[in-house]
C-alpha cells in the first residue's frame, strides 16, 4: 500500500469528486463557505440543495470511516474507569503515536522542509475553538463546563494576545506560508472534513468529543517537537509561542477533559463509550495518514529505496 492512501476508498465518488482527493478538496471548500459569516440573499434555497447534496457525501464519507475503524473499538470498555484507562493508552499505542516524522523534524529538517509542513498543516487547521463551542451544545452540566473552561483558555483568557487562533496565524505570517486548499495532500483536508462533520451534526456529537480529547491526549509530545526543530533552526519565540504553549497547556488540558467530559458522560450513557472511542479512533487514524503522506513528500529524496518499496 501507497503511503497516505488507508483512507483512499471510503465514501461515495461522484462524476464531480471522483476520488479522494477531489472528494476532500470539495468538502473542504463547501465548509469554508458554510462556516463563513454571510448574510441573508435571494439564493438561499439553491444553497440548501447544495448544502444537501454536501451533507450526503460527507455522511457517506463517515459512516465509512466509521465502519472502518470498528475492529479498533470492539472491545471499548462502558465503565468509567475501563473506558478512561483504554482512552488514556491511546497516547502510547494508538494509531500514529511517536511516527518518526517529529522526531525529523526536530532534529534534522531543514527551514524550507520545515514550512512545507507547517503549510499542510495551517491549511488543515479545522479550528480548535470553533469545534469545542459546536460541540458543547445541548450537553449536560459538567462536560458542557470543561469545555467552556477549554474555549476558554482557546480564547486566551479574555486577551486578545492570548489568543491561540491567532498566535498560529502569526507563525504563518511570519514564516511568510501561504496555504491553500489546492495546495494541501488530501489527507490534511480529510482530517479537517472529520472533525468539522463531527462538531456540526448532532449525531456526531459524542465522536466529536472523543476526537477532541484525543488531539488534547496526543498532541503535547508531536508540538514539543516542532517547536524545538523551529528553535533549532533559529525561528524567533514568537514563531515558537503556540507550539511551545500547547506542549504544556494540552498536558493538563487531557486530563481536565477525561476528567470533566468523558467520565461524566460514560457515567450518565454507558453506551457513549463506544462513539466516544470511535471520535478518538478516527482522528487518530486520520493524523496517521497525514504523517505518512507527509513523510513520502518530505523523504522522498532522502530515503528513496524506502518509499520506491512502497
């Protein structure tokens, strides 16, 4: 198998999205336009059958990755304490943990390397901020808590400078990126489609939580990385400032959210547990095909024998 290509076959293929790529390249332009602040016009009803036709392809899509990951949920435990000790070694033996990509590029990518991934990387940002306040409607008092608590710290706190949306912006302007859909491996566009699909369809809403969770499990060990190979490569601290910050920050964040969200959602439904893992699952898995892919570009020509084998 291609490296990248695991997710390659799941959903419905169209004349118009004939494959993955043009299927994840369109779902990522109908959330950018379906996200994006409008106002009222004469055209409304065209759009809702647009949006109609978008929210097929993307069902079809998860309901795929979906039955896809089932063999990785079927033992889930549905007691609290089962259920958290199983999310929690997903930091250790879930799909893409300690891939050998970080440790590259801490170590051994150069600057125009470095960009190139931080590039696929700002233009799959679904927005983390965004997708914990989608995701805390209509939950009951103590989750819906935590991730307010969450949004919170996403929003710095009040302050502006604090801000994490924006301190990533500011490591794209700074470095001088320039992302764009078209520019993105498909596999960065799908991790983005899976988590925006999660936080915007309620029947989603417990494997959007189990996706945000794992992102706040996982990703301390793989921003640390980054964020000394921008050190190393001489990148002022306010290139660093968000990958530094969430090395930290996401450490006790992880623990707040199994503590706070999951436990008390798996007390109130024991059967959450399962679309729970699954939210994890996937964003995991999907974090795996961006890597791999990620490494085929990048080492192409450094371990060539490597990715001609594949």
């Amino acid at each position: 198998m291609f490296p990248g290509t695991r997710l390659a076959r799941l959903g419905v293929f169209t004349p118009e999205f004939a494959d993955a790529e043009m299927l994840h390249t369109g779902l990522a332009h109908w959330n950018r336009r379906r996200l994006a602040v409008a106002t009222p016009h004469d055209d409304w009803q065209a759009e809702l059958s647009a949006n109609q036709r978008m929210l097929r392809l993307e069902g079809a899509f998860v309901e795929a990755f979906r039955a896809h990951v089932q063999p990785l949920v079927a033992d889930v435990p549905s007691d609290p304490d089962g259920f958290i000790a199983w999310f929690e070694a997903l930091k250790d033996n879930g799909p893409g943990q300690y891939d050998p990509l970080f440790a590259w590029l801490e170590a051994d990518a150069d600057l125009e390397q470095m960009k190139w991934f931080l590039t696929q990387e700002a233009a799959g940002e679904a927005g983390f901020d965004d997708l914990v306040a989608m995701t805390q409607v209509k939950l009951s008092a103590r989750p819906k808590m935590e991730l307010a608590r969450n949004y919170w710290d996403e929003m710095g706190r009040g302050h502006m400078g604090g801000m994490h949306g924006p301190m990533l912006d500011r490591t794209v302007q700074g470095l001088g990126l320039k992302p764009t859909i078209e520019g993105t491996c498909w596999q960065s566009l799908c991790l983005a489609n899976t988590l925006t699909a999660f936080a915007t369809t309620r029947r989603y809403a417990y494997q959007s939580i189990g996706a945000l969770g794992a992102v706040e499990l996982t990703a301390p060990t793989r921003v640390g990385a980054v964020a000394e190979g921008l050190k190393r490569l001489g990148c002022p601290p306010e290139q660093r400032k968000y990958f530094v910050l969430h090395a930290q920050l996401d450490i006790e964040h992880s623990k707040a959210w199994n503590a706070e969200a999951l436990v008390p959602l798996v007390e109130e439904n024991p059967d959450c547990a399962k679309y729970i893992a699954e939210g994890a699952i996937m964003r995991l898995v999907a974090g795996e095909q961006c890597f791999e892919s990620y490494r085929a570009h990048l080492w192409a020509h450094h371990h060539p024998l490597v990715y001609a084998a594949e």
